[in-house]
C-alpha cells in the first residue's frame, strides 16, 4: 500500500530536513519514494538546495515552478497529481510554514480522501525554539489554522526542537513539556521525537511518558547552511 506522507509545521520546525531523512530511508529500504516540495512561502531554503542530493538516491522531486530562480512567487506545477496518479511505495510532502502555506494542500483534497485508510499521516513538526510555537497555546492555535486552510486533520505531532548546530538536549527537554501539553490538550497523539542521534539518545536515557514521545528518530542533517558543505553536496 501507497505510503503519504505530510509535514506541516512552523516556519523553521525542520520540516525540509525531516522530509529528507523519511525519503532516504524509504529509499534504502529499496522503495520507489517521490518527494514533493510544496513549500510556497520559503523560497530561499528548500529541498530543490538538494536536487543533486536526491536525485543521486534515485528519488523523483517534484519542486514548485521558477524555485530557486530568483522569482519570489512560485506556482505549483502539474506533475503533483503523479504522487496520486503513480504507483509510488512512499510519498512525502513538504509544505508551507504557516496557514497560507497550507493552502497549497487544499486543492488536492478530493485526491487524498481517495486514499485507502491508514495509508495518509499528516504530521505537525514542531520546533518550540521557533516564536509561532513557543507555547501549547501558540502551537494549537497554528496547528487549527493549517487543518482549516489544508482541509486535512493532523495525525501526529513530532517533536524537532533544536537550535541548529547549538542545539542540545535542553531543546528536547523544553518541546516534550510544550508538546506533551498540547498534546494533551487537543487529543493529537505524539508520533515521533527527533533529533541529532547524540541530542536524542540522551533524551532517551532519562525518564519521560512514552506517550509523549513517539518513535524516537535519530536525524542526519542534510540542510547546512554552510557555503561548503552546500557546494559539496551541489545544487
């Protein structure tokens, strides 16, 4: 069964990074992934910064039309209706940071109910370091405007607070409690918590709820911001 995959999320949650990691597992695992960069707001750091990347792990990407052309309004192109129309094992999409940014997804609406049950997730990444979801009141009230603008419930929340490369297990420590809350609150379960290996399996060794934790998921970062390792990896 076809696997679709979404991430939501604040502007900064790791979303993009997050969409890698899925997709290149997916890929080492021998299944046929396509990857869809539906980010309309960002259009400076964005999964095409990876193209080479990804294409090297024989992975369709399917960007918006003139990203990463120095055009600051980009439109979607027709090959998304292929994540539906193709006989994909794992879809994932990347989308806006915000609630206009989860426009993008409503026009597909029609396709992703047509899925068989069970095989959409709709997941809200959460970044707590990130202003738009410094608290539980915060992170539902973003969370309500991304399901009312995509016409999509969220299945799960994964927790990737981290201040990039400062980031330690104070970051994980702080969105467990802002997560956990929210997840209290709203009913949306925690699906996944993220995070450099060394950040989360010191996360990990300490004593939290399961319930609030998810799947624990160890991440390789992919989108340096550095000049050297962007150019090692190409445009």
């Amino acid at each position: 069964m076809k696997e679709v995959i979404i991430l939501i999320g604040n502007y900064g949650s790791g979303k993009t990074e997050l969409a890698l990691n899925f997709a290149f597992e997916a890929a080492n695992q021998g299944k046929k992934v396509e990857l869809l960069d539906l980010d309309m707001v960002n259009t400076y750091f964005r999964l095409t910064d990876r193209g080479n990347l990804i294409k090297s792990k024989e992975i369709r990407l399917v960007s918006p039309n003139f990203a990463n052309k120095g055009v600051e309004t980009l439109s979607l192109p027709a090959e998304v209706a292929s994540a539906f129309a193709l006989d994909w094992d794992t879809v994932i999409f990347d989308v806006g940071g915000d609630p206009a940014g989860a426009t993008a997804l409503g026009r597909y609406h029609q396709d992703f109910m047509e899925l068989p049950e069970g095989s959409l997730k709709v997941l809200n990444v959460v970044n707590t370091r990130r202003p738009m979801a410094g608290t539980a009141d915060k992170l539902l009230s973003l969370m309500e405007g991304m399901e009312r603008h995509s016409r999509l419930k969220v299945s799960g929340f994964v927790n990737n607070t981290n201040l990039a490369r400062l980031a330690s297990v104070d970051d994980l420590r702080d969105g467990y409690e802002i997560v956990k809350e929210a997840s209290s609150r709203s009913g949306v379960p925690v699906l996944y918590t993220s995070g450099r290996p060394d950040i989360l399996a010191e996360f990990m060794a300490e004593e939290h709820e399961d319930r609030y934790i998810g799947t624990p998921l160890p991440i390789q970062t992919y989108m340096h911001r550095d000049w050297e390792t962007f150019t090692k990896h190409g445009l």
